[in-house]
C-alpha cells in the first residue's frame, strides 16, 4: 500500500503533538466533540467510450474495486486558542479488472497496467480563535474557484495548503486560503496543478501553441490561492463574491447569488445564478467570461429544474485540472464549458417518500450544448443525459447502507462519446 510521503509527515507532525498532550486532553472539548467514521465504499465502473476496434485498451474503462476509509476529525483544546487535528486514511483494493479494461481509480505502473491496491493517509492541524478557524495540511474544498472532486472515483480528490475560514461577524463567511499541491483521485503522489484544456481553445500569448495533449505537461502551477466573501442577508438571500490565482496560468472572479422564494404548500422556487471572469496571469492567453443559471421549482417531493450556461470571451472556462467547475451544467461527464458553447438543461428530481417509501430518490436531468468553437470553422456540439436513483436504508442493521445506480450517455464532437454506468454500494459506520 502506497502513501503519500508529505501527507505522511503532517499526519504523524500533527498526532505525535496531540498524542504528547493527552493527558491535559483527556476531559477537553478536544475528546467530547471528536467525531470518527469508518466508510465501506464498493465500486463499479464500466465507461464504454464507443471508439476503435473491441482490442483497443481505451475503448472500455471497466473495474470493480472497494475502499476502506476512516475519517476523524477531532475538537477543538479548551483556552482562548483551542487547537486539533484532522485524519484521513483510505485503502483502494482492486477487485476485478484487467490490461484491456483500463481501470480508471488506480494509479499506473510505468509498464502502463495499474496497481492492485493503494492509499491515501492525510492530516489537518487545526486553530480556532473566537469564531475564526486555520487549517493547515491536507485540504478537500468545495469551494467555487476549487472544487475537489470526492465521488468521482473510488477515492477523492485532495489538496495541501491552508485556509482561514471567519465567521465573526453574524451572517458573513470570509475565507482566505493557499494551495500548493494537489493529489489526484487515482495517485498517491502530490503533484504540481495542471488547468483544464479539454475544449478550451488555450494558447500561449504569442498564439504559437495549442496548449493541449503532450503540451499540457509544460504548464504547470505549484500555487492558488483565494479569497472569498459569502453575506446571508435572510432565510432567502445568499450572495458572494470569490477571488482565485492559479499562479502563472490564470485570475478569476466570481460572483454569486441564490435566492429560495417561498410559495406556501410545500411548494417554492429556488434561483442560483453564477457569473465569471477569468484571464490571463501567465504566458497563457486566458480570457472568458461566463454566466450560468439555474431555477428550481420544489412542488410537494418533486423539484423540476431549467438550466442556461453561455461562454464568451476567447477561451473556454477556467479551472484546476481534476477538480468540479462551478457551472450549473457541470455534470457527471461533461461540464459544457468550451469557447463560445451554450448550453440548456432540464432536470426532474422525486422523493419517493411521497409514495411512502422514505431513503428512494431519483433524478433525470439532460443538457445539450451547441455553438462550441473549435476552429477552423467547425462547430463543437455535445449532449449528456443523466440517471440517478438511489436508496438510503433509514432503520435496522442496514442502517446508514446506501445503494446507488448512475447511468449517464455522452454524444460530442468535442471531447468523446461515452456510455458510462456506475453502481456504488456504500456503509458508513460512525465510531465515535
């Protein structure tokens, strides 16, 4: 089993001096209000990507694989300044798969198969002064200028660095943070940060490359940092305002706002819009500017959703490598996000609750994007449908086991046409 080696070190920096402060701990905050979950999480995955002859080892992604994860977060010491640390340990062991499957959740051999098993082990050192909390060491942020993706495959995404999150005045987030490594969801190894190319139409400022395929490796950013403000106004108005560097490669802002209208009877109608501008900070040329949003009407255990995403600007929209872009249309597979693309969506989501069988939901949803630039006159053009259905047992010893299905159908002319299936049987044990 493989770990990352700084992820080792702050995770052993970190519990060595909670460990030498046990004994002053022991009836602290830092104890009573740890909490502790060991996850069982078992994958399939079959992504049919409907190219080359049946003996192309990149036609079929197929694997079926289990994780182990325990996840700890501790309290916080008694004192003005209360101190604590965060765990992460995870193990992904291959069940089945095979050379001409390309199993996607493993890190690769340089022979070009993939490991039978790996891990992933991080710490978090953590402060807290008044309402004010630092984090230092292995990070997963949901944040709008960095998402870390943590369902995508059987172990999540993670980052290092640090963030400062304030909630000292009432009603207003404020964040400040730095990240300078990112582990991808299948290494072990923390690496440099790449930026999204797929679709994006990046060159550098001289025009003499496109910054795609084997070129992509030549750009590379070892710092992001971010601010961002979020101001609760009400029960029904949130907006915010989000600033990132991706050092050498591009600046953005970002402007939200989601507001929840009320309709009486179980019925109310929900508006999340998202607005962005991105550009250059290095020798790439960055410009883009996009506006996504979505209005959700909640009626009874149905919610039916529309959807509108445009790009403007010279390029395609701007994000880490690997990580979720902050766009309504962002979906299992694809993220409509090139030069120039529109995109609409449609969704409908039920809670079989309403039929009395509480823990089933299900979603469908469908975007289809037209008007992508992919030059040389040619015209980039793609739709996705979705299928989600899920189940949550809600008593007795399968309590806390969920069982979900995801289907999703890809057809584009700008990245490639995919048929992709995933069936994901989770339990999550909590231990303290």
């Amino acid at each position: 089993m493989i770990f990352s080696p700084l992820a080792r070190a702050i995770t052993l920096a970190t519990a060595g001096s909670i460990f030498l402060a046990a004994p002053s701990l022991a009836t602290a905050d830092f104890i009573n209000d740890s909490t502790a979950t060991l996850g069982l999480r078992n994958l399939y995955m079959n992504q049919d990507t409907r190219s080359g002859a049946s003996t192309d080892a990149t036609k079929t992604k197929e694997e079926w694989s289990q994780a182990i994860i325990l996840d700890y977060k501790s309290g916080f010491t008694e004192g003005t300044i209360g101190f604590g640390v965060d765990i992460y340990a995870a193990a992904g062991i291959k069940l089945d798969s095979g050379p001409n499957r390309s199993p996607d959740s493993f890190p690769q051999r340089s022979n070009g198969k993939s490991v039978d098993n790996f891990g992933k082990l991080g710490g978090t050192a953590k402060a807290k002064l008044s309402e004010t909390v630092l984090q230092v060491g292995t990070l997963r942020p949901r944040l709008p200028l960095i998402q870390a993706n943590l369902e995508g495959r059987l172990l999540p995404q993670m980052f290092t660095g640090g963030m400062l999150t304030s909630n000292e005045i009432s009603g207003l987030t404020a964040r400040l943070g730095h990240i300078d490594r990112v582990n991808y969801r299948n290494s072990t190894n923390t690496e440099r940060m790449e930026m999204n190319v797929v679709g994006k139409r990046l060159y550098d400022k001289k025009g003499a490359k496109n910054i795609t395929g084997s070129n992509r490796g030549n750009y590379t950013s070892n710092s992001f940092d971010l601010a961002s403000l979020d101001y609760k106004w009400n029960d029904s108005l949130t907006t915010g305002y989000n600033f990132g560097r991706l050092q050498d490669m591009y600046k953005q802002h970002i402007l939200t706002a989601v507001h929840m209208l009320p309709l009486g009877d179980q019925r109310s109608l929900k508006t999340d819009l998202r607005v962005s501008r991105s550009t250059s900070d290095g020798d790439i040329r960055v410009d883009n500017k996009a506006f996504s949003g979505m209005v959700t009407y909640n009626f009874g255990f149905n919610k039916l959703g529309l959807g509108y995403q445009k790009m403007t600007g010279d390029t395609g929209y701007a994000y880490i490598q690997g990580t979720d872009p902050f766009l309504v249309n962002f979906l299992a597979n694809r993220e409509f996000g090139a030069k120039d693309e529109k995109s609409w969506q449609v969704r409908h989501d039920y809670n079989f609750a309403g039929l009395g069988i509480p823990g089933l939901t299900v979603f469908n949803r469908y975007v289809k994007g037209t008007g992508a630039n992919l030059g040389g006159g040619k015209e980039g053009r793609e739709w996705e449908r979705d299928f989600d259905i899920s189940y949550a047992f809600q008593t007795g010893a399968l309590k806390n086991f969920n069982v979900r299905w995801r289907n999703s159908t890809v057809r584009s002319n700008i990245f490639k046409d995919l048929d992709d299936n995933r069936v994901i049987l989770a339990y999550t044990l909590p231990l303290l």
